[in-house]
C-alpha cells in the first residue's frame, strides 16, 4: 500500500506495508485506490454527456468514503466501486465491446499517481485530497437537500486532472487554486443548509457532566443525522451527548430545544479509545474520525452514512437507529452522574459563536482595535490529532496576552476550549465558531472587520494559527491562499504530500510559517 493523505502519515513521508497508522489494511487503501481510479474512469466518460444526478451522488460519496478515518469497510467500499463502473457503463455502453487501446474511459490506475514527477505529484494529490475533503461538505449539504452545480462541475474536472498525462506543473496550478474557490462556495452552501434547516447558531454553554440513566453519543459532523437520533429518542428516558465535531450542535436552536441533548462527552477524536473503553452507552459515528474499536467498547459502536468499519453495525439510508436506541437501554448509562473534564481540567465549554453572533459584536471589536484595548485577534483552529508537538496550540492559547482574541472552530479546540480565559470590551476572549466548515464565517468575519477597517484582510491584527490533520483541513487551507491571507502558521508538520518546490512555492507565495514554539511565533506575530 502507499497512503501520504494525512498528517499522522508514517515517518511523515507515507504509509506503506501491511496498515497505515490510522489502522486503514493494505487491502483496504487498494480498493480505495481502485474507486479513486473508477471515479477518474467515470469523470472522464462523462466528458461532452450529460450528466446524471446518481454519477453526481456516487462522486461524492466515493471522495467522501476515501478521506482518513471514514470507511474501513472493504464491502462498503466494493459496493461502491461497482456502482461507479455501472455509471460509467451506462454512460459508455460501447465501451465495454470495444478492443481500441484509446484509454479514454478506462479506470485510471493510480500506482501511476504515486510513481509520477514529485511536482506533478504534489499537485495532483492537492488536487485529489482537497477534493475529498470537499466531497465530506457537499455530501452534509446533498443530505440537506442542497446541491450546487458549480462544485460538481470541479469534481468532474479534478478527477480528471487527476488522471491526465498532459498536464504541466503551470497547467495544475491554476486548478489547484480554483479548487480553493470552488471550496468556499460548497461551505457557503453548508452553511445556508445548515441555518436554513437548524436555524441560526447563538452562543451555548455546554456542561460535560454525564447524567445518571442511559444516553447515546453521537460524533461527526452530520447534524441532520443528529436530528434525526433527537426525533427518534425523544420521550424515550435516553440523553444525547455530543462528541468531537458535533459539539457546535448546542448552539442551533432546532437542535438544542430537546431537552435531552444534554452536554459533551469527551475530547477530540484522538483520545476515543481511551474515553469510549467500557462506556455503559453506544457511539454513533455519522462522519470521520473512526478509530479502530478496542474490545472494551466495540459492541457499542455504530455507524452511519460512509462511516463505516467490518463489524460494526450500520444504520442504512432509511436511519432507523432502534439498534443504537436499544444499546442505550441495554447498557443503562451511568448510576451517577459522571464528569470527563477537558483536557486542562475544565467541566463547562462554550461554543455557537458563528459568524453571526460574531458579527454582532464587529462595531465594539473595532472600537476596542481603535482604542488599543485589542491589540491582535487569533483564529487558532483546525483538527487535532496524536502528535505530541500538538501541546503548541494549547501552550499558544495559554501565551496569549490579555488584550487579544481568540476565535476557534474545528475539533483543534479540544487543546484548549475548556480553559477560562476571561472577557475583553465585554466579549469573552475565546470565541468558539463551530465545526471545520465554519472556517467559512470566519471568513465572511475577517472580511467584514477588513471593511470596517478599510483595509485588507491582510492588513487586519488578525493571524491563522492553524493545525491540520485531514483532508478538509487541504480544502479550507486552498479557500485561504485562494483568498489571497498571507502569514498563515500552520503545523504541527507540513503535508508529506508536497514537494519540496512546490512547498516551497506555497510557502514563499503565500508566506506560510511552520510553527516553531509558541513563545517564538508569539513574538514575531506580535512585534
Ligand atoms: Fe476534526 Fe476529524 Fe472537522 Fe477533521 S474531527 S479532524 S478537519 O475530521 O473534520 O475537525
Ligand atoms: Fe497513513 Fe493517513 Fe493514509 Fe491512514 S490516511 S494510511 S494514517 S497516510
């Protein structure tokens, strides 16, 4: 197997041999090979044809399926491929007779991919990794009801740019960064699905005590699934606990009038083997960030949608989660109340500051800028992960001075959401805005405080501290430089992925810093 897509890949240079460190089988990453290869083959038969909505569907979910920590299932995987190649024969019915070596529509082998020119490489595997980070947010949207015709069209491009020969290192840049462009469209349509469906995040503060009685914990990032869970437990004596990426459910206020959604359970996805071990409730897993079940708790877990692991069981498209309903009640939950602190100790975390309960306080966030009471803003987000040097983004947050601000969003937060920083102009100093795609009203934020200064957003005592992970963190990176931000600090290792000319290029273009230590990040960011 060869696998280079995410941070904590082997020696930071690729997985090879019998798993990767996820835990992901050499078996497995080939057919995930092999349905990237099978999605290029149908991208390119659906060149000059129209298009159907279920070639649409099966691109998304097979990028989706293929980012770090969603499906270990080889079945799940095989199901797919198939259904790929039956589109494509559908679109191509002459294909499957014909002996003509034209290559035109065949699956695209991707060994080809990995042994290419570093450079190429490089791009094409931003191409690709973007794109499934992006399929994770179309795919939320598509369950929504939401669909844009533009993001699909780039899935149809980039798949066959991934697969095409002729492309140069001038030819792949320019769709690099149209795949940053595009990328913020599809989180612009999340985020109006999500308000459109869950209405407008406001501020909540969110307890991570355990009450006695059973209760189901829910992860991910699908909050359609969420509400679904809330419907079908509602009455029945269980609690619903959030978990990693789902905290920022609080804040929307058609999920959070349940009066049994009740807190948080646990951090962020790296800790679940030790958090889940002999948990008296189930684990419905609804995106990313599986880990491999330990014994002590492989009977509670569930799986839904693409997440999905052999073994397991897995709630289908119709989303009846009477299995997971039963669990809970079977295993009773707690007999008293339990608390898991976060991981500097705190019991209570706040989150649901979106972008417009941001926005909201812009007029005294600029008034306080303007009289020197705020000296600088920090957007300290991202994933988390295992990797010890991640201790930066806690020991950051706890440098910084008292005259700042810190927004925060996607599970990188767990480093430090429960620490009491206190409040600044009458606005707390650490600013949950949500989960990873959220990045997108943190932008509207930082373009609308760039207005309000008459400057640019580069111009602004703003800087992104950044940690990434997985492949969504590709996508969200390409929206910034699409963006033009400039001075972004990014760890806590760069992507094996790159090479060094084209890193290189990344980092002199866009005057991206590798994180060193807090202290001296600090100092430069702040001279
Ligand atoms: Fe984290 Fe996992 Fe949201 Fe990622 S839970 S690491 S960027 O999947 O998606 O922040
Ligand atoms: Fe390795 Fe990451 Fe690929 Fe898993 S997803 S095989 S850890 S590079």
């Amino acid at each position: 197997m060869f696998c280079f897509q995410c941070e904590q890949t082997a020696g930071c240079s690729g997985c090879v041999g019998k798993a990767g460190v996820c835990g992901k089988t050499a078996v497995t990453a080939g057919i995930q090979d092999r349905l990237t290869g099978a999605l290029i083959g149908l991208a390119r038969a659906s060149e000059g044809k129209d298009r159907s909505p279920e070639a649409d569907r099966i691109i998304v979910k097979g990028l989706f399926a293929t980012l770090t920590n969603v499906s270990f299932d080889d079945n799940a995987l095989n199901e797919l491929l198939e259904e790929a190649g039956r589109l494509k024969d559908s679109l191509s019915p002459m294909c499957g007779s014909c002996t003509a070596d034209c290559g035109r529509t065949e699956d695209f082998d991707m060994n080809r991919l990995w042994s290419e020119d570093e450079d190429i490489r490089s791009l094409k595997s931003l191409i690709l990794f973007g794109m499934r980070g992006m399929a994770a947010y179309a795919y939320h949207a598509m369950v929504l009801g939401h669909e844009d015709r533009g993001v699909m069209d780039y899935f149809y491009k980039g798949l066959f740019a991934v697969g095409y020969d002729g492309y140069t290192v001038q030819d792949l840049l320019p769709i690099v960064m149209e795949l940053g462009a595009v990328n913020l469209d599809c989180m612009a349509m999340l985020d109006r699905a999500n308000r459109q469906a869950f209405g407008i995040p406001s501020p909540a503060q969110v307890s991570l005590t355990v009450e006695p009685g059973p209760f189901i914990v829910i992860s991910g990032h699908d909050l359609h699934d969420l509400k679904l869970l809330l419907e079908q437990t509602r009455g029945k004596g269980i609690n619903v606990y959030t978990h990693g990426e789902m905290l920022p459910a609080h804040a929307y206020p058609e999920l959070r009038k349940y009066s049994h959604l009740k807190g948080n359970f646990g951090t962020a996805w790296q800790n679940q083997q030790k958090e889940f071990a002999d948990l008296p409730a189930p684990v419905l897993f609804t995106t990313n960030c599986l880990m491999p079940p330990k014994s002590s708790y492989s009977d509670r877990v569930f799986t839904t949608a693409l997440v999905s692991y052999p073994g397991m069981v897995h709630i289908d498209g119709r989303k009846d989660f009477s299995p997971v309903i039963q669990k809970a009640l079977e295993l009773g939950g707690f007999r008293e109340e339990m608390t898991l602190p976060g991981i500097n100790g705190g019991t209570m975390v706040t989150t649901g500051f979106g972008r417009e309960a941001v926005l909201a306080a812009a007029g005294t966030v600029a008034e306080a800028v303007r009289t020197k009471e705020l000296r600088h803003i920090f957007l300290v987000g991202g994933c988390d992960g295992a990797r010890p040097g991640r201790n930066y983004y806690t020991d950051f947050v706890k440098q910084t001075p008292e005259d700042t601000l810190i927004l925060t969003l996607a599970c990188g937060k767990y480093r430090f959401n429960d620490l009491e920083l206190g409040s600044l102009a009458g606005i707390p100093r650490l600013l949950d805005m949500g989960q990873c795609n959220d990045a997108f009203g943190a932008i509207q934020v930082a373009i609308a405080l760039a207005e309000a200064f008459g400057c640019s957003v580069n111009d602004l005592p703003l800087t992104l501290v950044l940690s990434w992970y997985e492949q969504k963190a590709v996508c969200i990176l390409l929206s910034l430089l699409h963006l033009g931000i400039k001075n972004i600090y990014l760890g806590p290792t760069l992507p094996a992925f790159l090479s060094p000319a084209i890193l290189g290029y990344l980092v002199e273009q866009f005057e991206i810093h590798p994180i060193s230590t807090p202290e001296k990040d600090l100092a430069m960011i702040l001279a």
